[in-house]
C-alpha cells in the first residue's frame, strides 16, 4: 500500500497498494536478531547521492546516449537518452527566458504525454517545483490546485479525451482572450498566474504558447546559462507537488525534494532494476506511484519506459507489452483485472513479462494467488508506501520464494535506509504483534504540507517521523501487516477520494440538507461511492439525476457517487455520529435483493 505528500505544506497521507510479482529467486534478508519492539531499521551500504534529478539523468544520458529510454505509443513517439535531453534542455531554456525563477510552481494539467515527463526534468533542472494535477478535474477543483501554492505556469492539452480542457480553462480565466504573449496574464480567479503553454499543433489564443514553439525557441537559445542555473540548484530542495486529501475535504499540497526522490529511485532500483528493462506504466503520472516507480528509473540506469496510452487503456496495454516485450508492468488492481477478463487477452503475447507491481489500493491474497496462476507471471509479492514518503515504504520481496507467508501476507520490510515503527498514540514502538499506527521516517519524506503549517505538523512529529494514519502490526523480523486506515478515504481504481469533499459539494445543491458519502466494495474498481441523502423538507421534488447533473461541473467523473439513495434519517451511534459502516452493509444488501 503506498501513501503521499509539500511546500507552504501538508495534508492526509494519500494510502496506496503495492504489489510485486517476480520470476525469478530473490534473497531473503532476515535480521539475524529478532525483534522485542516494533521497531526496524534498514541498514545498508547503498551510498546516497547528493545531486538532483536533472543531474543524475544528464549522467546516464551521457553513457548511453543511444538507447531508449521512453516509447510514448500513442503519441507514436520514440525517445532516447540523447533526443530526450535535448528537448528537455530545450524547454527548460525557453522557460528560463520567460523568467522562471527557482522556486517557482508550475502546473501541469495533462494526461500520460511527453511533455507531462518533460516538465518533470525540467522543473528539475531549472529548480521550479512541478504541480501535479489530475486531468479530469473540473474548473472549481483545478482553481484551487493552482491557487493553493500560486502556480506562475501551466501546461495543458486542449481536450483530453471527452474533456474540453482548453475550453473548461478559458471559462476560468475569460481574460485569455484578450491576453497577449508579449506580456504575463493578469487573471482575476488565478492571480499567481502569468503564462500558459498549450501541447499540440495549433492555437488561435493570442495569449497561449505553444509547447512545440518552446521547443524551437529553447534549441536556438545559448545554454551556458541554463547549466549555470542547474549547478546551482540545491539537491535538497523542493522538486514537485502531489496533491492528497484530508478529513478537512480540501486537498493538501505534499511537497517532495530532488534528494529524497532521486535516493529512493536509487534504492528501489538496487532492489528491483534488475526486472525493469522494459517498464510498461499504464497509471496515471499524476499519482506518486507513476513517477518514482514508473518515470524516474531513467534518472538512475540503462532502461526503457513504456508508455501504452494517454489514460489507461486495457488493449492498448496489452499491445505495448506484446509490441516493445515489456519485462515488467506497474498498475492498480483494476488493470490486471481488466487484462484477466478481457476477451482478447490472448491474442497478445504477454509471456515476456517476469515482474509486476500493483498499487494504489488493497489486494486480497486470493487475487495476488490468481494473477500467479493465470498471468504470465510467477512471483507475487505486497508493498506499502504513501505520497508522503515518495511512494515506496515497504517491500515483500525482502521475504523472498522461500518465505511466500510474508511476501503475500505481508506489506514487507522497509526500503533501505529507512526507519519504520509500529507505535501508540505518544510515539512509543509497541511490543511485537500488537496493533499501532505505521510511523515511517527517512530522506524520502515530504517536507510538509505547501501551504498548511499546522497539517504539516500534524503529520511529521519535531524529530521527523511520518505519522501514516494506518493501522498495522510487526513481526519479530520487521514485516508489517496491514490492519486498516485511522482515517475515511475511498479508493476507487487506485484513485483516492474523500468523502467530505464529495459531501461538501452535494451540500450546495439547494435541495440538500445533508449527505452522507460512503463506499461499497466494487470488484473492478476495489470500492464504488455511494451516497445516502436527506432532503431539506421544503425542498422541491429532487431525483437522482438531478445530483448528477449537479455534480458534473463541480467534481471529478470518479468522484461523482454512482449509487444514490434518498432517506429520512441516517443509521446513528448512540451518541449521534453516523455509521457510515452500516450504510455501506445496507447498501450492500440492497443491490443483492435487487439483483434477485
């Protein structure tokens, strides 16, 4: 399971799964002592390396210039090391001489594309910090994504699929029109932003760049100040921004530096590079997950990732493993469930592939024993981690074949160099086997929660542990079993939704007195919003459809409950709080009566 974190800073530990799935034999690395306390540290002898990613990457392209590291198929684009720097350098220059200062927050609001990855390194090398926001957000949440941390910049696609962007933007910020590049955007609703970049070929906003222009512009421009500006950016300074959500429903902004990214790439890639020849990464670059287990391995070795579409797509991951014989595949749940199920699967080869991870929500053990049985992969291991340490906590793999129990029963060890307790409310490690939260510290934790001193310092104590939210016991050797999340959140397809968020906005339709958003689990999706509602009783007649249609323009798609009920009175505790756990169990029951 993984989790997630920022500058100005910090929000709830965003909860992802992971899985991994091998071939061949991987060595156990159990302590000689066993544990009393629930404590563990990973010792190694895995050095750190102080650079940035944008250094570290210019290294390895300067060694293998030639091969590829990135195939974006439906862009139909190839890269390798040497082509991709280019660009990058290229646009990193054109950005530069727009006045991008370090420090600076650019937003990017764009699906699995080249140029998402681009502004990666870019970001990187001119010492900007890279706000990742989730393509299928609407105006209202991408308003506060970039007001948040006052972004300066924006790149974005004009549609994304069925979603207008270019359009949905211009309704935000009217005085596009009348923009012109010759001079920074004055925006009354995005104050902090002054110039906006548009991927694709044509544009009749006056006041838009044009991604490809940059990219001309930047292989004119000379360089020698641009290196000068990478030099003399600080390793431990902030890199990038991904968003995750409180109980306060208003996402938080975990912030991330150049450091503690690179380093656990690093570790990662010790630990697991040598299945990562061909790296398949169908999620979504927005998700932590994508970039430090997907996007980032370029930074460290000789590799190549794959990029099969720019939203996840079942057949068109199984084309990319067939087409480019990918070693590996990274996903939440739902895709190797729609690969499994899907009615075409063998008509594409997926035998080359010797190692997976799933992520983004939790797996039970029969599925992990089903993908080792019919999935042309035989070894299955779980992970955990969070935004708020850079994704990766814990690996099952240190258990190894000989030890299947803890690889599939447990979230695993922590990743080397890091420190990892089960402990009570005080902070103190609890006797082995008894239940605790998960508290994680080291170089990969967030610096904090951008903007939200006081989330921050609820998160990350004075002497810099990670408090996760998550409920979880420890072996004798180290290994976590994961007991549940302290905290609501639904994760839907990998994707994490809080429910107060989605109750805040179906509080605003005028008919609404109150609502009450919970899951039910979903075998494709792992959990499906639901809603119970009570109506204000003077409100007018009000349907279902009335709160979808409400709800279009204010939330995300997934967001959007997909079972909505309409009652009189909630199932309550006692003392008056609601038991959403009940709901959810009357929710269940309903469907299966009706299925009847």
């Amino acid at each position: 399971m993984f989790i997630s974190t920022t500058k100005g800073f910090i929000t709830r530990p965003q909860t992802t799964w992971i899985i991994f799935q091998f071939k061949k034999r991987h060595n156990s690395t159990t302590p000689s002592t066993k544990l009393t306390s629930s404590y563990f540290h990973h010792v190694s002898s895995l050095p750190f390396v102080y650079k940035t990613i944008s250094q570290s990457f210019d290294e390895t392209a300067t060694k293998y210039p030639d091969h590829e590291c990135y195939v974006f198929k439906s862009e139909q684009k190839r890269y390798t090391f040497k082509s991709f720097k280019n660009e990058v350098d290229s646009l990193a220059a054109s950005l530069m001489e727009l006045g991008f200062e370090k420090g600076d927050r650019f937003a990017v609001w764009l699906p699995n594309t080249s140029e998402n990855v681009a502004m990666s390194f870019a970001a990187s090398k001119l010492g900007l910090i890279k706000v990742n926001i989730n393509p299928a957000y609407v105006g209202r949440e991408l308003e506060y994504c970039i007001n948040k941390v006052g972004c300066k910049g924006i790149i974005l696609s004009p549609t994304v699929k069925i979603i207008e962007s270019l359009s949905l933007f211009r309704r935000l910020v009217p005085e596009l029109d009348q923009h012109s590049i010759s001079r920074e955007l004055s925006s009354k609703t995005l104050p902090t932003l002054k110039h906006v970049i548009l991927t694709g070929k044509q544009s009749s906003i006056s006041g838009v760049r044009l991604y490809d222009d940059l990219i001309e512009r930047g292989t004119k421009l000379s360089h020698k100040k641009l290196n000068e500006r990478q030099a003399s950016v600080n390793p431990d300074s902030p890199v990038t921004i991904f968003y995750t959500s409180g109980t306060t429903g208003q996402p938080k902004a975990a912030t991330l530096t150049n450091f503690g990214m690179l380093n656990l790439v690093h570790a990662q890639w010790e630990h697991l590079g040598r299945y990562f020849t061909r790296l398949c990464v169908p999620i979504p670059f927005f998700h932590i997950f994508a970039e430090v287990v997907g996007i980032l391995n370029v930074a460290v070795a000789k590799c190549k990732i794959v990029v099969p579409a720019i939203l996840p797509d079942t057949v068109s991951t199984m084309k990319a493993i067939h087409e480019e014989k990918c070693t590996a595949l990274i996903g939440a749940p739902i895709i190797f469930r729609d690969i499994l199920t899907h009615p075409d699967r063998k008509k594409y080869d997926l035998s080359s592939l010797i190692f997976a991870i799933l992520g983004a929500s939790p797996i039970h053990i029969d599925f992990l024993c089903q993908l080792e049985k019919e999935f042309p992969i035989t070894r299955v291991a779980q992970g955990y981690g969070m935004t708020e340490n850079s994704a990766i906590l814990t690996s099952g793999m240190w258990a190894g074949d000989e030890d299947p129990k803890r690889r599939l029963g447990s979230l695993g060890r922590c990743m080397q160099r890091l420190e990892i307790k089960v402990a009570d409310r005080e902070g103190n490690s609890l006797p082995i086997g008894q239940q605790g939260e998960i508290w994680a510290r080291g170089y990969p934790i967030m610096i904090g929660y951008y903007g939200d001193p006081e989330k921050t310092k609820e998160a990350l104590t004075s002497s810099g542990w990670l408090r996760t939210g998550d409920q979880a016991t420890m072996d004798e050797d180290g290994y976590l079993y994961f007991v549940g999340r302290q905290k609501e959140i639904i994760i839907r397809g990998g994707i994490n939704i809080y429910p107060i968020e989605v109750e805040n906005a179906i509080t605003e339709h005028p008919s609404v007195a109150e609502a009450q958003v919970f899951s039910i689990p979903d075998e494709r999706h792992g959990e499906e919003v639901c809603v119970w509602i009570k109506l204000k009783s003077d409100a007018p007649s009000c349907q279902t459809d009335d709160i979808t249609k409400f709800l279009a323009d204010k939330l995300a798609f997934f967001k959007i409950p997909k079972h909505i009920r309409f009652v009189d009175k909630f199932i309550m505790t006692p003392t008056g709080k609601v038991q959403k756990f009940k709901l959810s169990e009357s929710m269940v029951n309903e469907l299966k009566e009706a299925k009847k």
